[in-house]
C-alpha cells in the first residue's frame, strides 16, 4: 500500500503516519525527519537544508525530488510505504507520478488530514521532538512518560526551532501558497481522502482506517 499523507505544518501527518506504519508494517518515510537527520550529522545535504528550514521556507525541489526517488528505491519499500511530508509542491508531485508510472505502480491514497490555521499555531507550540528518534510528543495532548524525555530513546525532547510561533506562520503561508495545490492534483486523480484533523488522535486514526480498510 502507497499512501500519502497532506496537511499543513502541524495537522498531525507525522502521529498517523506512524500509527499507520505500524498497523500495516510499512516504512514512515518523512523527508523532514530524513533532513534533520542530515542536519545532526551535519552532512552537506543537512547544511544546505537548514538554511531553508530555519527560515520556514522549503528546502528546494532539486535537493528534495532525488533524494525521495532514491528512498523509495530502497528494498524496504517494496511493499509500500506511508509518505509524510512529501510531496509538498506540484513539482515534486508530478515526479513521483512519473517515477511510478515507469514502473506500472501509482499511490493508493493522498490522506488530507485537515486543520485550520487557528488550531495550528496553537498545536505547534506544544510540539515535542524527539531528535534522535524522530518520536514526537506534545505537552498536552501526547505526553512523554516522564516529562522532557523520549519515550522510546530516553533522549532529551525540544521545542524545534523552525515551530517558534514566528517560523510557524510563515510555514502557513508556505504551504498555502505551495503545498494546498496539491489537494486538487490529487482530488483529479480520484485519490484524495479527507479527515478531520481537529478531532483526537484516536479518531483521526479511525477516521483513516475507515478509509485504508482495517
Ligand atoms: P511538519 O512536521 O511541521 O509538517 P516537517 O518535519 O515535515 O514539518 O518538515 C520540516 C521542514 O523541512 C519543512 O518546513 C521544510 O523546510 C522541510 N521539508 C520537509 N519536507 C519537504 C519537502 N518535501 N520539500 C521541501 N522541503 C521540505
Ligand atoms: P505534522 O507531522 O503534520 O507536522 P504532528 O503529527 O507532529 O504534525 O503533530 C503536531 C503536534 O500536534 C504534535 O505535538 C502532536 O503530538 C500533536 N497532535 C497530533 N495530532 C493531534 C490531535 N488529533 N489532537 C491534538 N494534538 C495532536
Ligand atoms: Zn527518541
């Protein structure tokens, strides 16, 4: 199964994927997680990217399109996957069409998990990562066991930099202007799902199963 997750900064397409990547046994594939990883081991992809995250902007599409293509190549994925995070620009849509196309495959599903703006700004501020792990929690709604330690790691959660409220407005405006577009792209190929993102976790995710089939 190949599935896309779309919303914007926040919607809670990384808590689902996860919980989709589990239930389906596929891998999570998120490109920021992937940059951040490159950030911390400061390689020149996470050096070049950081520059665009810091700034709430996206990291272009020559370093994103390639970099994707070759992760969805590995053997892992040859089951499926659950995308989050990409595609976030016609571009990079187009190319992963394409790239599947070649090889006679296309995505099952685009889930748009759908938050309001006011919601967002709200959310991120009570983001907690998990750097490490890429883990992600949240002071209110998704508490660690132990306050300000991962979970899974034992390793110490921050406020990202890029969620500070003033990089989270920008990163609203970015993926209005460049990433909603992508709801009609995929509404045209008839794959388009949509769920409430405002509702708990646990519904969204039953939201989602509904529509994957359990
Ligand atoms: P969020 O979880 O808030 O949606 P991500 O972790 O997916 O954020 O991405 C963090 C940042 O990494 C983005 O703001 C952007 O700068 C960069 N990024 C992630 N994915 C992409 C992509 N597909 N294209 C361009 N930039 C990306
Ligand atoms: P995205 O990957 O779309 O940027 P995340 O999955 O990281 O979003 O979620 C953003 C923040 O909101 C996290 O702190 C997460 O724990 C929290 N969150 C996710 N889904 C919900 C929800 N349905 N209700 C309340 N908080 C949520
Ligand atoms: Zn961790």
């Amino acid at each position: 199964m190949k599935i896309i997750m779309l919303g914007a900064p926040g919607a809670g397409k990384g808590t689902q994927a996860k919980r989709i990547a589990d239930k389906w046994q596929i891998p999570h594939v998120s490109t920021g997680d992937i940059f951040r990883a490159n950030i911390k081991q400061g390689t020149e992809l996470g050096n070049k990217a950081k520059a665009f995250i810091d700034k709430g902007m996206l990291v272009p599409d020559e370093l994103t399109i390639e970099l994707v293509i070759d992760r969805l190549q590995q053997s892992d994925c040859a089951n499926g996957y659950v995308l989050d995070g990409y595609p976030r620009t016609i571009p990079q849509a187009e190319s992963l069409t394409s790239e599947l196309n070649k090889l006679g495959e296309s995505v099952d599903y685009a889930i748009n998990v759908d938050v309001p703006d006011e919601n967002i700004v709200r959310r991120m501020g009570g983001r907690r990562a998990c750097l490490t792990c890429g883990a992600t929690y949240h002071i209110a709604y998704a508490q660690p066991k132990q306050e300000g330690i991962c979970d899974r790691c034992q390793n110490a959660l921050v406020l990202r930099d890029d969620d500070k409220p003033e990089t989270v407005l920008k990163r609203l405006d970015v993926y209005h202007a460049q990433t909603q577009p992508l709801i009609e792209y995929y509404e045209n190929q008839g794959i388009l799902r949509t769920v409430d993102g405002t509702m708990d976790m646990e519904d969204v995710f039953k939201a989602i199963v509904d529509i994957l089939g359990a």
